[in-house]
C-alpha cells in the first residue's frame, strides 16, 4: 500500500468516549482517498460513491499519529475503487497497527455530474486487477 496522508488525533476530534470520533475519521479517510483517486485518475473531477464495510478496529486516542495509506483494488470504466487502511504510528519504532480499514470508490463525472471514462490507458494500466 503506498502512504497517501498522515493525521495527529487532537482534542477536537474525540467523541464522548474518549476516543476519535468515528465521523472525524471517515472524513479524513475520504479526503486521503479522492487525493488518490484524483492522482491515479489524472483527474480532480471523481466524487465519492461509495464506502463499505467501515472497521473501526481499534480505538484511536489523543496523540496517535495516524497513517493513510491506499492501494488501487479495481477500476472499470467510470469508477475506481481503492482499498484504504490508517495505521497508528509508533515514531520509537516504527510499528504500525492498523485501527481502520475499508474501502471507497469513486466515479469520474462530466460537467453536469453524470458518469464519464476513466482514459483508457489507465484503465488499460489496472486491467490486471479486474
Ligand atoms: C456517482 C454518480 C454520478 C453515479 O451516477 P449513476 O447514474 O449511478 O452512474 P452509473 O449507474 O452509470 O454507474 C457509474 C459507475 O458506478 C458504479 N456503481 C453504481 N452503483 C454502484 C454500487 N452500488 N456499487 C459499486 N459500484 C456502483 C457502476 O458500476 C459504474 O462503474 P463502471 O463505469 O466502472 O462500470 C451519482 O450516483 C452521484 O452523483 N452520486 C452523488 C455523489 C456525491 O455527491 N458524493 C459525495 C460528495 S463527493
């Protein structure tokens, strides 16, 4: 998986529990998603379609260094989806646990929103996948 961003959990972000607030976290993981789709897509124009099975496996505390990282699962003609995990961040030693995983996919659009292609090369690059 390649490392698309990196987040420090702050006060701000807790729930009522003590921990990342769950809703904190998929909009991080949304953002650092469509900046992979946008880049492997060679296009800003993707908009989120879907999310599925969202684990929050581990709780995420105030000052965890969190690790995005991504890695393409499949693309068709319009859509991409990608494969999404944050991993806590030991800076001592370097271990990485994973606290969150799912994966999103996002459709390419036209100027009035509807789906278009992906350019064919590309789709052409990840064909191996599909
Ligand atoms: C994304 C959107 C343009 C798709 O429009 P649509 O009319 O459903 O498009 P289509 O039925 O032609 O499907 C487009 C692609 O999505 C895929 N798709 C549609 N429904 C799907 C589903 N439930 N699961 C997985 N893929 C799905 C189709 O297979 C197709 O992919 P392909 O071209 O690679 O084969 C439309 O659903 C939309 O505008 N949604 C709102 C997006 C949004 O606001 N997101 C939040 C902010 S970014």
């Amino acid at each position: 998986m390649e490392l698309i961003s990196q987040r420090l959990c702050m006060e701000k972000d807790l729930g009522i529990h003590g921990n990342l607030f769950g809703g904190i976290m998929l909009s991080w993981l949304d953002e650092a998603a469509a900046t992979m789709a946008y880049e492997v897509c060679h296009s800003p124009s993707m908009v989120t379609l879907k999310i599925e099975e969202v684990i929050f496996g581990k709780p995420v505390k105030i000052g965890f260094h969190l690790k995005i990282y991504g890695q393409v699962a499949r693309i068709g003609k319009s859509s991409i989806t990608l494969d999404i995990e944050a991993r806590k961040h030991n800076v001592y030693s370097g271990e990485e646990t994973v606290v969150c995983s799912t994966n999103f996919t996002f459709v390419k659009i036209d100027e009035q929103g509807g789906p278009i292609p992906i350019a064919e090369e590309i789709r052409k690059e990840y064909a191996h996948l599909n």
